[in-house]
C-alpha cells in the first residue's frame, strides 16, 4: 500500500512533469494532475527500457542543463543504450541511500571497502564509492580484473569488506584457496550486486572467503546499486521507500499480484530530479516478505531476487527460472553451483542440456543421474545432464549468462 508521505511525493512530481516532454508525450491524453488515488496512480501506463531508449540521448532530463552534474548509462548489450541524468541531489540521494546500505549491513568507518564492480558510465563502481566515503570507511578503487593484484592490494591493505559480483567473488574466493592465502585474508564481509545467485555458491563464497555475505539490488535507471539491501538476519532485503514506491506486478496482466506473491518489480521514483522515473518494470522477479524483520530496521523488504522476466524460459510448455535449477543443484549431492542451460529443438522436439560442475570426489553416473530425477520430479521436465569439474564452465566479472536457447 502506498503511503501518504510517498502519494504526496509523486503528486508533487507530476506537477514539476507537468510541462516536460517526454511525460507529455508518454503520458497523452491523461491528466497527472488528476491523479487521486492509489487506484487512479495504478492505472497509469507502465514505463519500460525501451521508452527510455527511444529517448537516447537525453530525452529523460527533466531539469535544465545547469543542474545536471552527471550523467550514467545503463549496458546496453543489445541496441541502443538509455542515458541517465543526474542533479548534484540524486548523486547526495543516491550516496545517502548507499550509505544506509553499508550500516545495514553493519560496516563503520573503521572497515576497509575493496570494490571491484567497474567505474565510468556504468553506474556500479562510483556508487560504491561514494557512499563508502559518506560513511567514513576507506575505499580501495580496484574496479574489476587483475587478480594478482586484487589478492596482494586485499592482503597489504587489509581489506575487511569485499564488494563483487557473484561470480567475481567466487572467482577470488576459488584463487585465495588455490594459492592458499586465506590466513592473510582480513575480509569479514562481502556485498554481492548486481544479479541473482544461488544458495550453493553463497555457501562456497562465504565458506572460502570466511565472511558473511549481504546482497544489495538497484539498477542504473533507478539511481544504481544501493536502493535495497540484506540485513544480519538473511531474510530479504530492506529497500528505502522514502525514496522509492515499489509494485509488484503479475508481468501479463499488469495487475498488482497479491501481497507476498512472486512478480516483477515496478518502481516510481519519489525523489529523483534528473530522470524521475514512473511505474518502470524492472523485469526482476520477487516478492515483498510480510511481517517485521528481526533486526528492527523499519523499512519494509522484497525477497532475494529470483530471477528475471526474460529469464524465464518454456521447454515443452514449462516455464522454467534459473533459480529453480539453483535450488536442485542445491539439493544434489556432489552437484556444484555452477552451472549452464543449452535449449535445442531436435525433429519437433524441445531438448534441454544441463551443463554443471561436480566435486572433484563425486561419481559422475550418481550425480547426473540424480539431478535428473530432481529435474523431472522437480520441474516437470526430461533434461540431458552432462557432469563436467569444478572450474571447466565460464566465470565471468560481469553479469553470467547461463542459459543459452537456440531455438530461435
Ligand atoms: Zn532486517
């Protein structure tokens, strides 16, 4: 339910939008300024990632040019990519945000902040940064790569909280193993972004490195990584909704689902001044977690990601998320975190190969023959597994792709 503090807010966005062009023409024919209720605000149109594409360059900056300090653009990877705005505020908001981010996870200013994800037009790397600075903590600004580097930097400075990617930070957690280092290792804690992981490998990550893992979600539309966060407790993340309103979403209808239900994220940005963005689909997957978080903070919480609306995918009439493939290699014995999909279509029929790593001591007929049971009994679905070692399928520093469909 939205709030009469976060309603006030976005009334007094439409009357700021109310002469700007790119909400005059998305929203035509329809008066914000009539907008009343809650029911009124949920029958407006949805924005999505190819709106704001269609307005590259700058067609989102809603203030004049003299307020615009900075701007972030999202990776594009296929076609045009959206460019975001930002005022000296939404860079403070933003810092601010982060920064309440790093004290939910219960970092100070005496901890020592090794962050990885990259700088420049992407949004990750700075917005570490700044609101690590905002806390007080030192920063070291490694940006991503360089392995060599990033263990001898972790070790002489005495790294005590290492911000990644999943994959990245498996990646350093399976180095720091292999050349037996971790007494040398100060971190206590590691803040995972930027896409959705398994169970397994946060079990691996946290048992190699030694810390207790925290997630953190944004995206470069909305501000950047820092706009919600795990606390101690591991039930969800808390996100701020004194800067954002969130809607859960059933994707096909559009329609709210109900309370507690999985669907995809909305957000309406209460606050942003560069872009402000209204009911934009994030195309994430979760859902909010009812009742009051153990840890006291009262902001409210959505569940740990569970996976993308594009993500998912239908074999032979079944919708399947990467996350239900993570909870069975979880189940599996001997089964690794690691894993990739190949989807063919072989005379008429739909063929599902699922690649994934095994412990070096596992027998391979055993494991492959159980996540196929699992697979069967579990989604409904025949699939070809193929066991290959710890190491054999691709990690990557940036976000993994997993499932590759060449049915199309
Ligand atoms: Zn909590």
């Amino acid at each position: 339910m939205m709030n009469q503090v976060q309603f006030d807010g976005i009334k007094k966005m439409f009357v700021k939008l109310s002469g700007d062009e790119f909400y005059k023409k998305k929203f035509e024919g329809i008066d914000l300024l009539a907008i009343q209720s809650q029911e009124d605000f949920e029958s407006l149109p949805f924005t999505d990632k190819s709106d704001l594409r269609a307005a590259y360059p700058l067609g989102l900056q809603a203030v004049p040019d003299s307020e615009i300090v900075r701007i972030h653009s999202s990776s594009g990877t296929t076609g045009t990519p959206v460019i975001i705005p930002y005022t000296r505020q939404d860079v403070t908001d933003w810092a601010e945000m982060f920064k309440r981010c790093y004290e939910t996870a219960g970092l100070t200013n005496s901890d020592r902040v090794h962050i990885t994800p990259g700088y420049g037009l992407w949004t990750a790397g700075i917005g570490f940064q700044a609101g690590a600075e905002l806390l007080g903590a030192m920063v070291i600004p490694m940006g991503p790569g360089n392995t060599d580097k990033q263990i001898k930097m972790m070790r002489d400075l005495r790294s005590t909280v290492l911000c990644a990617t999943s994959s990245y930070a498996l990646l350093l957690a399976e180095e720091i193993t292999k050349r037996k280092v971790k007494d040398k290792i100060h971190l206590t804690k590691g803040i995972i972004g930027s896409e959705r992981w398994g169970e397994k490998m946060r079990h691996r990550i946290a048992n190699e490195l030694g810390v207790q893992l925290y997630d953190i979600y944004g995206l470069t539309e909305i501000y950047g990584p820092g706009i919600a966060m795990s606390c101690d407790q591991e039930c969800g993340m808390h996100y701020w909704d004194d800067y954002l309103y969130f809607e859960i979403i059933d994707q096909k209808t559009g329609k709210q689902v109900p309370y507690g239900e999985i669907g995809e994220l909305v957000i309406t940005t209460l606050r942003k001044e560069g872009a402000p963005l209204i009911r934009y689909r994030t195309h994430d997957l979760t859902r909010f977690m009812p009742g009051k978080c153990a840890c006291g903070l009262k902001y409210p919480r959505i569940d740990t990601l569970i996976g993308r609306t594009d993500d998912m995918i239908k074999v032979k009439g079944t919708n399947i998320f990467p996350a239900q493939i993570d909870e069975i290699l979880r189940e599996v014995e001997g089964s690794s975190s690691e894993y990739q999909v190949i989807i063919d279509h072989l005379n008429g029929k739909d063929i599902m190969t699922l690649f994934f790593e095994i412990e070096l001591e596992a027998d391979k007929e055993t494991v492959e023959q159980d996540v196929k049971h699992h697979c069967k009994a579990k989604i409904g679905i025949t699939v070809i597994p193929k066991a290959v070692s710890i190491g054999e399928l691709p990690r990557s520093e940036k976000k993994s792709t997993r499932i590759f469909d060449n049915r199309y």
